[in-house]
C-alpha cells in the first residue's frame, strides 16, 4: 500500500479526518478535501508532523466541475489517483410532514450527487491506469428505514445502488474494485444538521447509554478493505456498536 493515493471527501471532522489520520500511517499520500478551509489546514499539519504526506483542496462536493478540479489536483500533485473515499455527507432527518424541502435537496445534493460526481470524476484516470478503489460511504439507513429518515435513508440506499452497480459495470482487466461501508451510529458532526429538536431529543435518549462507534473504528474498517489483494474485492461492510439494536 505504500505511496498510494487517496482522495477523502468530508475529510475536515468525523469519519473522514480520522480516515485521513489512518491511511497516512499507513503510508498513503492524502488529498484533503472538504469545504472548511481552516479544518483542512489543520489536518494537513497534523498529518505531516506525524511523518506522513498531505495536501488538500477545498472542494464543494454538490458541484461536479469542483469535483472534476480536486481529481485534476491530485494527480498534478501525486500523479495518481489509487482510491476514492466519497465519505462528504449530511443528515438532517425530519418527518415528511414537516416539509422540510430545503434539507431534502441538501441531502440529494450532497448525499448522491456528491458521489456521483466524485466517482465521475475518478473514474477516467482509474480506467487509463487499469486500476482502482472507489469506497462510499453509506450507512445503516441504507438498509433500514425508521420514521424521520426517509429521505436520509432514501440516499443512503442509493448510494448501495449506485455503487453495486458501478461494480457490475467496470469492464474485467481494468482492476477497479468498489466498497460500500455502512456505520451505525458513530459520534461525528452529523447529528449537528438536525434541526428538529424533538428528533435530536429522541436520538440523545436512544443512544444516552451506548457507547457509539469513533471515527477510528469506521476509518480501521475501510483500510481493511483497501489492504486485500488485488484478486480480493470487499464489496459491503457494516459496522455497528455492539449495543446498537436497529
């Protein structure tokens, strides 16, 4: 795995900085992005002072043309592009009574474009060099509803989709494997787009005495997938607490 390179979505909190954290120790070179330009900054030091290799660029995941500029980025920077981790993601669950349009385009935009424009934007110089990951994050709620998540789940499902499907179209020879991961509940900033708070209410009372996934742990589950062989494709993992029931 040494010297190869990843591209982390989301990469400024949560999931994606830990992930980032991760590989670098692991002897890859990251490509940062996010949209917190000071966030990336800071997670660019730490990453070079604990010996390992950084840059990033502020990305806005919803735009393709910014998406199409981070892939041209990287490969100027490391001259490949071996990974993508379409981690970017938002989750501000409401009941579909409540109508909350704005939030139900922020998460289509973020939650599925996102990924469709980070794999399209991939994609090219994964198929000239005749090898690939693409990894994207789903979640649970990929793969069951619960009242207040129906649209969050409704991306989340499509990201499965659309990943299972871009495994079956990747033309054999061309060495391009695909990983969906699905955490439960994990403690990152995604609860802070909810903005109904009888729904943050009932979160913080069902998990009040679970010990809830870290980053870590999410960020230890996708480098287990990228160290298989090449012959080997992890194509899904799920990754609960220990006491998380649903």
């Amino acid at each position: 795995m040494t010297k190869k390179v990843a591209i982390i979505t989301g990469a400024s909190s949560g999931i994606g900085q830990s992930t980032a954290l991760e590989l670098s120790k692991q002897g890859f070179r990251v490509m940062l992005a996010a949209r917190r330009e000071d966030r990336l900054k800071q997670l660019q030091s730490e990453v070079i002072e604990n010996g390992g290799e950084a840059a990033y660029y502020v990305t806005d995941v919803t735009s393709y043309a910014e998406m199409e500029a981070l892939a041209k980025a990287t490969v100027e920077q490391f001259g490949q592009i071996d990974i993508l981790i379409n981690n970017a993601g938002v989750m501000p669950l409401s009941f579909l009574s409540s109508r909350k349009v704005d939030e139900w385009d922020l998460m289509v935009d973020v939650n599925i474009k996102g990924v469709l424009y980070g794999i399209g934007a991939v994609l090219p110089y994964m198929e000239e060099q005749k090898s690939g990951h693409i990894i994207n994050i789903s979640s649970v709620a990929g793969h069951k509803v619960m009242p207040s998540s129906s649209v969050y789940s409704g991306t989340k499902f499509a990201v499965r989709a659309i990943t299972e499907g871009l495994r079956q179209e990747v033309k054999a020879g061309q060495n391009i494997r695909t990983t969906i991961i699905c955490p439960g509940a994990v403690a990152t900033e995604l609860t802070h787009t909810i903005t109904d708070e009888n729904i943050i209410k009932d979160l913080q009372e069902r998990y009040k005495d679970a010990q809830t996934l870290q980053g870590e742990d999410i960020a230890k589950a996708i480098v287990y997938a990228i160290s298989q062989p090449d012959h080997v494709d992890v194509n899904e993992i799920i990754v609960r607490p220990t006491s998380q029931v649903l």
